[in-house]
C-alpha cells in the first residue's frame, strides 16, 4: 500500500512538473500559468536576458549594460486586454537587481542618503515588486543589475475578470560575471599620489605614501568581466622605460598564487578582476602603466597575438613642498561670517540703532579666505596634511609720505630693495638710506624715524622677504600679476631676535644655503605689532578646520592650504603682507595688498548739497522709502544733474565717495534692518567726459547735406554734359535746351544745393555762438581717506541746449562699482502759464 502511495505521489510531481514547463518559455519570453477557464492571457519579454555585474554600483540608465527593459503584454482574443492592474515582482535573486519605474514621477523618486534635496537631485527608488494601474493592457518596467552574480525570475501577474483567478509568467534574467573574449581593459586605480621612498630631507611627519594598490578589469564586447581560463594568466602589467628609473616596481601574484614581482607581471583576473600594486623608488616623476590583455585565447603565457592594451598614469612625488603660490587676492573673497553678529541688549532688554529696535549687532569684523598652493620640485602637491604657517603685518606704515588712509594706500616704513641674507646663516644685512628723514637721522635702514616716533626692527618683529623677480614694479599693484620667481632666493618670513648693529639683524631661523649667492638685491620689510588684523593658523574648510579649531593649517590632496584673515572694517585699504611658509621655514611666499572692502561697492557723491540733492531725487524712483547708502544693489549707472545758465564758465567743486559692498549692521528676528559700508581710499577713478552740443551737431549735419549735395550735382553734370545748353533746333524759332527733361533735373539739383548751402551758413553761425570745453581738475582722481574724491568740474560757454556728461567709475579688479554720471545742463524752460 506504502508503495503504490509512492507511486502515486511520484506521478503527481511529475505531472506538476510537466505542467511547470509547459508554462515557463524560453530565455528572452516567459508563457503564462493561465487555468482551464481562463479568458486572458499574460506574457513577459525583456530587451537583454543577460546582464554584467554591475560592479560599480552604476545607477539605472536606458542606455546602459546594466538595466534592461522589461515587457508585460495582457492578452484576450488575440488582442491586447485594458487590465485594471499588472505587476512585476522578482520571485527570485533579489541580491542580484531590483526593479525600477523610470517614469519621473516623484513617488517613485528619492532623495540620495545623507544629501538634500534640493539642491541635490532625486534619484529612481528601487523596488521588489512594481504595480501599475488602469492600464492599457502593455506595461513596462526596469530591471537594474547589482554587483552579486545569479539568476532572476520576475513574475509578472494580472486577474482573470471572468474567473477572477491570478494569472501569471515568468522571466529569467541572468546576472553574469562571467564574459567571453576580452574587449576591454581598465584601470580602477585611486588618484592620489605615491611618493619617493626614502626622503633623506625628512620634510614632514605627514605620512607619505611609497606604495599604490590599484585593480585592473578585463571585460568582453557586452561589457561582462572576463576572468582567466584555467591555469592561464591573461593579463600582462609592465611599466613603460621613460619611468623615473628609481628602483620602482610592480608586485602581483599568478593564477597559481605564486607572488609576481618586477617591472613586468603577469597575472590572471578573478571575476574580471585583477589586483597589483606599484612600489616607488628613490627618484619622483610619471610612471606609465600599460595592461594588455590577449583577445585571440585569453592567455597571455603563450605571448600576445591580438592585444588590448590600456595605459595609466602614476605620479611619484618627493614629499617636499619647492614652491608656494598665493592664490588672490580677489575682491569676492571677503565676507561677514555669522559669529560677527553679537546679541545687542542695554538695561530694559532692548537695544537700538537708529531708532530700530534690534536684537544682534554686527561686530565690524571683515574676514577673507586667504589660499595657496603647494608643490615639489616636479608640479606635484605634497602629501595630504602637510602643515602650512601665515603670518601677517600691516604695521609700521610710513606716516611722512604716502600716508594711510588721506594719502592711498599706505606703504610699509621699514624697508628696502637691497637686503643682504646670510646663506646658511642667521644674519641680515642692509646698506644705509640714503636720505634723512629728519634731521638727526642716522639713515640706519633698521632704526627709521616716523613722525613723532621711530619705527625699529627689534624682537618681536618680523623680517619678509621677497623676490624682486615675482613683484610688480607698479607700486599700486605691488604683487598684482604673474610672474616668474627664482628659486635660489630666500621668500617668506623669519623672526627678528636681535638687531647687533645698525646695517644687522638676527633672525630666528637660518637662511636658505644655496648654490648661488643672491647678493644685496633682496626685497625686505620689517613689521612690528602692534597690527591691526590677524590671520588665524587653522583651516577655513567649514566641513572641519574652521568648526573644530585645528592648530595648524594642512593642505588637502590637491596641496591647497586656506586660512581665515580678520580685519576691522575702519581699516579697509590699509597695506598689508602675508607669508606662508613651509618646510621649516626653507620655502615660503608673500602676498602684498591691501585689506579689502565687501564688494559691489558704490561710488556716490556727498557734496555739493544740490547733487546730493538729485541722487535722492534718482533713488526715489526706485525705492523712496531707503535711504539710497543702505539699498543694496545699485543700478549699472546712477545719474545725477546740475543746472548752469548757458554761456556761463562753471567750475564745480564735488566730492564723492567710494564705499564697499558693505554688511547689514542690525537684525531683528532675521530681517537686515541697517546697512553699514566702509569707505575705501586709495582707489583709482577713471574719468570720461561727453560734450553734448546740439547746434554743433546740426551744423555738422548742415555740411555734410551740402557735401552730399554737391556730389550729387556734380555727378550729374559729368554723366549728362551741355543739357541746358541753348540750341536752335528750328531755324525759324527761338533756341531750346538741349535736353529740357535732364535741364529740369540739373536746375533741382541745383536749387537743392544752394538751399543746403543755405542752411548749412545758418547752422553753423549758429553753433559758433558757443565752443563748450569740458575738464576736471585734477585729471588723475583717487580716493584718499574716508574714500573721498575731491575735483572741480570745469565746463565753459555751454549752450542753451546744450549738455556735458561726466562719468565716473572705479578702476581695478579689486574695487567694483556702478557708473557715475553727472550731467552739467541749462535749467528747463519755465512752464508756460495759461
């Protein structure tokens, strides 16, 4: 009885079976499992059956190897059937893809882990099972592979109205780490640098990376990774001979595990994988890498007939920073950081500015990024983290010439061109001056006096240093453009310890020992605090330095190192230097310029009252209610206007004013309620004047019409001789012209002409009633202190229609502001009274 149950349940598994396979088809289509009543029919097709590994996690695309459109078709009659719902689900292999919509609608979108969105982008979501709804009876979905090999059954399901059961297929889609001929090779290999390995000099403590794992994938036509046949390596590596030559080499191992070293290997890929490393030796410089794979037999032991060959490139740094390149300064680079704001509250519990209530305050802070860049002897950064010191100065100033701020600028008062380093020595030599200063100056370059006081290069002062080659001679812009540095001079800064006689100081750390001596040729400056700005040793990177108070700053991969300069906005223009400096003080840079302002700065007028007057008549179309210093963003040109009578020599003394971009100065609740702009001197401002003269104009236009006249008449005369010559064309009559027709047209030219001359006398008898001139007294215009330009406009015999147009705008990269114009015109005619 136990046997004939066997039996039995033997058949009845066989016969599940048989009807399984009837219903399952082929790779690319799968049949239905549809019951003996069924009405309706349901199939399911993809475009690739066969999938790669997706190994890089590459996200789904139409127009990728990894994804692959998959088809739902409900079927009655023969014909397509409007299913009220289809869905695709994986039965199976869920770790090898997921399904996915495509379709852009938000619900089927997602916001990237740990980003926002926006302003990040959404991306697809993945699903086990998508469900479509009221559809036509045709669906389509996305199939997306992963990076783990397997087969995948999808089910794609639909009910039957009639009978009200589930009908369903299914589709295999297969995941596949496993390729043909190889096709392909690539480089999976991190970007960042190896380094020499032994450094004798010993630079830096930073961790410096002497070797470089890097992977090697071989894949076939259809983008499937190809491993290596049994027992065959199918990939040769080598190194290319223009490599440094410094002992560097490769290391791998076999198809049989055994290690592979040299500056040729050969090895097999596993899953289309192949893993190396490169070791550097003791000299920097490129590195190439060429992989070949063979694409006749996959087999690389019995030589190459058909390779694939790829290449990659390997920097071997020495570790230690030759060079350091300032990277501004830039006029967008300054800011108002938020922890300048401080909470504003006097004994009630308020405070207020100007009559507004507020609840925080700005603190007068600027603050600027302050950015270089690091790199060896052969263009490559130095490790990731090597420390960077700045330093700044912007103390003594001269005070007897060239002054900050009435006089521009400003200009350090200790110092001179013809400094004299000790190489390899801790000593500082510098000729006397050549003129006194006062009368009982000693001309000594260290000891200067500076008014009511002398100005001494003593402890704690700084010595900088600069290389005349890399410094602009155009003092205004004193370090502004490119140029070319040395490297046997000694740039950066040392510490002043001792001055032991006039023409001598001793620094902190010895100079530079190179192989030529630079002579007295050295750009130097002393300054002493106290300073008025400072520039803080910790990274400005607001995802970390500047949020965990690091003590040092550390250049990233690319060698950039940045830090945070702070000044008080009342010293905006002032001179300043900064130096960085590295490798123990043995290389350095220094940056010259001056404290800059916020920028979309203006350039407006305060005197006299009457312009003043119309600038506030020219911002009350814009907003009346604001005071035009504290609206933000002016127009591209502000006109302002002033009436003379005509005829009359006018000579108009103005004064405006050049101010920054500037902060909001009070908030309350969030809302800016007060703008406060610092005054900017030492600002160049280009002048460009137009004489408006409209009877100049109308005479000029008068003779031209007479010249245009001329030629006319003439041309006509030439082309037609003699038509108004009287001839007897009857010998019993009077003479005629010869041409009556062509005659008429030569006399309205002529008419036309003496008219045109005509009007051309009176035009221009009435534009020699006036010859306006234009100027503006000084013709070079800067700002000076509290970023005040003072000039007289100077305009003479202006006519009674006439006009003179002013414009004025700030010169330089550094300061950016809208057009001034001021126009110089008769007053309008009096209305007319009924």
């Amino acid at each position: 009885m136990r046997s004939r149950v066997n039996r039995l349940r033997g058949w009845f598994e066989l016969l599940l079976l048989a009807a399984m396979l009837v219903g399952w088809s082929g790779a690319s289509q799968g049949g239905g499992f549809n019951g003996p009543q069924s009405t309706v029919s349901i199939e399911i097709t993809a475009d690739k059956t066969t999938l790669p590994v997706n190994i890089f996690g590459v996200g789904p695309s139409t127009s990728n190897a990894y994804t692959t459109t998959v088809y739902v078709t409900v079927r009655q009659n023969g014909g397509t059937f409007a299913s009220p719902s289809v869905s695709i689900a994986v039965a199976q292999g869920l770790s090898s893809g997921a399904l996915y919509y495509l379709d852009g609608d938000p619900e089927h979108e997602q916001c990237p882990t740990g980003a926002t969105c926006p302003p990040t982008a959404t991306v697809p979501k993945a699903y086990r099972t998508v469900v479509f709804e009221d559809t036509t009876g045709v669906v389509s979905a996305h199939f997306l592979s992963s990076g783990t090999p397997g087969t995948v059954v999808l089910t794609a399901t639909a009910q039957d109205p009639n009978t009200g059961k589930t009908i369903s297929a299914n589709l295999t889609i297969n995941v596949s780490a496993v390729g043909s001929a190889p096709s392909s090779v690539k480089f999976a290999m991190d970007p960042a640098l190896v380094y020499i390995r032994d450094n004798p000099l010993g630079t830096t403590t930073v961790t410096q990376n002497t070797v470089k794992p890097f992977n090697i994938l071989v894949l076939d036509d259809g983008g499937l990774a190809v491993g290596a046949g049994a027992g065959n390596n199918n990939l040769r590596v080598e190194m290319l001979p223009n490599r440094p030559n410094g002992g560097e080499w490769l290391s791998t191992a076999d198809v049989q595990g055994n290690p592979q070293e040299g500056t040729r290997v050969l090895t097999g890929t596993v899953g289309g994988v192949a893993s190396l490393t490169l070791h550097s030796g003791t000299l920097p410089g490129t590195v190439v890498i060429s992989a070949t794979a063979d694409r006749a037999d996959n087999n690389v032991d019995n030589g190459i007939q058909r390779g694939i060959t790829n290449y990659a490139m390997v920097s071997i740094g020495t570790g230690e920073i030759k060079s350091l390149t300032f990277t501004g300064p830039f006029a967008d680079t300054v800011f108002s950081r938020g922890n300048n704001l401080v909470a504003c509250v006097d004994d009630s519990g308020n405070c207020q500015i100007g009559g507004a209530l507020v609840d925080r305050v700005w603190n007068g802070i600027y603050n600027r990024i302050i950015t270089v860049i690091a790199s060896d002897a052969f263009g490559n950064p130095p490790p990731a983290g090597t420390p960077i010191t700045f330093r700044l100065i912007d103390s003594p100033l001269d005070m007897l010439q060239n002054r900050y701020p009435d006089q521009g600028h400003g200009q350090f008062v200790i110092t001179g061109t013809t400094g004299d380093p000790a190489e390899g020595g801790s000593e500082f030599f510098a000729p006397n001056r050549k003129t006194k200063r006062t009368a009982a100056d000693t001309l000594s370059p260290f000891v200067v006096p500076n008014g009511v006081s002398l100005a001494v290069a003593d402890l704690p002062c700084l010595l900088m240093l600069q290389d005349p080659e890399i410094i602009n001679p155009n003092s205004s812009t004193i370090n502004s453009l490119p140029s070319e540095g040395r490297l046997e001079y000694h740039v950066g800064s040392r510490v002043v310890v001792g001055r032991p006689g006039n023409n001598t100081l001793v620094v902190n750390t010895p100079f530079n020992q190179v192989s030529q001596n630079v002579g007295a040729n050295v750009w130097w400056t002393v300054g002493c605090p106290p300073h008025k700005g400072n520039v803080s040793n910790f990274d400005s990177d607001t995802t970390g330095p500047l949020n965990d108070n690091t003590s040092v700053v550390l250049t990233n991969d690319s060698g950039v190192a940045s830090t945070l300069m702070s000044y008080p906005a009342n010293q905006v223009g002032r001179r300043f230097m900064v130096a960085a400096e590295s490798n123990g003080g043995k290389v350095g840079a220094v940056m010259t310029h001056w404290y800059l302002g916020m920028p979309n700065g203006i350039l407006t007028i305060t005197q006299p009252a009457s312009l003043v007057a119309s600038l506030g008549n020219f911002f009350a179309e814009i907003n009346p209610d604001v005071l035009p210093i504290n609206i933000p963003n002016w127009p591209a040109r502000v006109q302002v206007v002033q009436n003379v009578d005509p005829g009359t020599a006018v000579n108009l003394p103005v004064t405006l004013q050049v101010l920054d971009g500037g902060v909001c100065k009070a908030w309350v609740e969030g809302e800016c309620v007060q703008l406060a702009r610092s005054p900017v001197p030492g600002v160049p401002i280009a002048v460009d004047i137009v004489i408006n003269d409209p009877a100049e104009a109308t005479a000029v236009a008068a003779e031209e019409a007479v010249a245009q006249a001329q030629a006319a008449y003439d041309a006509f005369v030439a082309a037609n001789p003699g038509v108004c010559d009287l001839v007897l064309k009857d010998p019993e009559g009077e003479p005629e012209e010869r041409d009556p027709e062509k005659c008429a047209k030569q006399k309205e030219l002529a008419a036309a002409l003496d008219e045109a001359k005509v009007a051309a006398v009176e035009a221009r008898t009435v534009a020699n009633l006036h010859s306006p001139t234009a100027s503006v007294t000084p013709t070079t215009l800067a700002s000076v202190g509290g970023g005040y330009a003072r000039a007289v406009l100077n305009v003479d015999d202006l006519p009674t229609d006439g006009s003179v147009d002013f414009f004025f705008s700030t010169v330089g990269p550094d300061v950016s502001s809208e057009t001034l114009q001021i126009t110089v015109q008769p007053p309008p005619p009096p209305e007319e009274t009924p």
